[in-house]
C-alpha cells in the first residue's frame, strides 16, 4: 500500500514538469526564439556581411524551422489557433495596415529594381520576409503566453495579463533581433519596437495571428514598392540592381 501511494503521488508532478503550457516549458522556447533572433542577423549580416537575399534565406530557414519545432514538440493546434476570434484580428488589421502602409508612402521614395528581379524582391523581401518576421517578432511571443495562460482568457484579469505580458514579450525579442544588426546598434531600437507594437495590435486585442501577419506583409511590401533602399525597415539594407 504505502508503495502504491507513493507512485500515485509521484505521476502527477512528472506530467506537470512535462506539461507543454506551463510557464517553464513556454518561457524556454520564449529564450530559444530570442537567441534565433539575435544569432542570424549578428553573424550572418554584422559578421559576414551577407549578401541581403542569401542572409534572409538563412533566417527564413532558422525561424521557420524553430516554429516547426516549438508547435510539433508542444502540440499546437494550428487550426485552433489561426480561426479562433479571426474577424476581430483581420479587422484591427485593415486600421493598422492602413495606417502603416500610409506612413511607408510618406517617406521618400527610393531608386527599385526592375523586371523579373523586382517581382522576386516583392515576393521574398516583401511578403515572405514580412511574414516571417511577424512569426518571430509576434506570433510566438504572443502564442507562449497565451498557452501558458492555459487558453484560458474569461476575464478583464486575464485579458490585461494576456496583452501585458504578450507586449512585454514582443518587445523584447523586437529589440534582440534588431541588435543583431550592426545598424541598430549604432541608432537604437527605437523606430523598430514602435512598428512592431503597431502590428502585434491586431494579435494582442484577439488572440488571431492573422491580422498581424498580414500588416506585417503590407507593410515590407509596400517598402519594397516604394522606398527599396530604406535603411530602418528591411534590414540589411541594400541598393537597388
């Protein structure tokens, strides 16, 4: 009897330290993103100073394989969470991509490629780089302390706690990341964490990644269009073929 007590007593703290929504488990995929983030720009653009679509080859290739690896090893529902409050996020997206593509267009236009090469940079720079950003920069932020709330946001206590924290978290790993570039080292987070504040609106209100993934993609897009050469927005910078 007394042996079988103590194994019973014994299950349920295994099962919690292995439990993938505990704060523990979530906080460390937390720290592996900031250290995806911070690793690929310092040496691949501070250290080899890599040409601007081979570097962001190598970091769609480190952050994508990270978010495989956190949602295979923590079980995540895709369709859970991309349909989950979706109308409330693509409508705090339409107001904030409005807004970031019009602040985008009232910079100074820059010298672009053209062809084929500027239908590429539209597609990799623009809609894949803006994508994988947000997954990174916000999604995932976002998602680990949304699971470790247990799901579970049926009050204003845990509402405020969501957004406090998930903002907390966004930018820090928006200010990791962009001191890995050798730039933003130099000039300071500054103009980045407020661009990133603006798109994680859409997740932060709803829980839905979508709307920020797309002002994410709009807002590289609409840089690739219209001010190519931007040395803040699409880091590394680089010059127009």
């Amino acid at each position: 009897m007394q042996a079988t007590d103590l194994h019973f007593r014994h299950r349920p703290s295994t099962q919690h330290a292995s439990h993938p929504q505990t704060w523990a488990v979530q906080l460390r995929w937390f720290a592996a993103a900031a250290l995806v983030g911070f690793s690929v720009p310092f040496v691949g653009s501070s250290l080899l100073a890599l040409d601007h679509d081979l570097y962001l080859g190598l970091y769609f290739a480190a952050v994508l394989g990270l978010c495989a690896a956190y949602a295979v090893a923590t079980r995540l529902d895709l369709r859970a969470t991309f349909t989950r409050h979706w109308r409330t996020s693509v409508a705090v997206g339409v107001v904030f991509g409005f807004a970031l593509v019009r602040n985008v267009l009232s910079e100074n236009a820059t010298p672009r490629p053209d062809g084929a090469y500027y239908v590429f940079e539209l597609i990799w720079r623009g809609g894949i780089y803006g994508a994988v950003d947000a997954l990174l920069l916000t999604v995932l932020p976002c998602l680990v302390v949304y699971r470790a709330l247990g799901g579970q946001l049926s009050n204003w206590r845990r509402r405020f706690a969501y957004f406090g924290v998930s903002l907390a978290l966004v930018m820090t790993i928006t200010a990791v990341y962009y001191l890995g570039f050798a730039q933003y080292r130099e000039d300071g987070v500054g103009p980045p964490e407020t661009g990133n504040t603006l798109i994680s609106m859409p997740m932060l209100l709803s829980t839905n990644p979508i709307g920020s993934i797309a002002d994410h993609v709009v807002m590289h897009t609409s840089a690739v269009a219209h001010s190519y050469e931007t040395d803040v927005r699409l880091p590394p910078p680089t010059k127009a073929r």
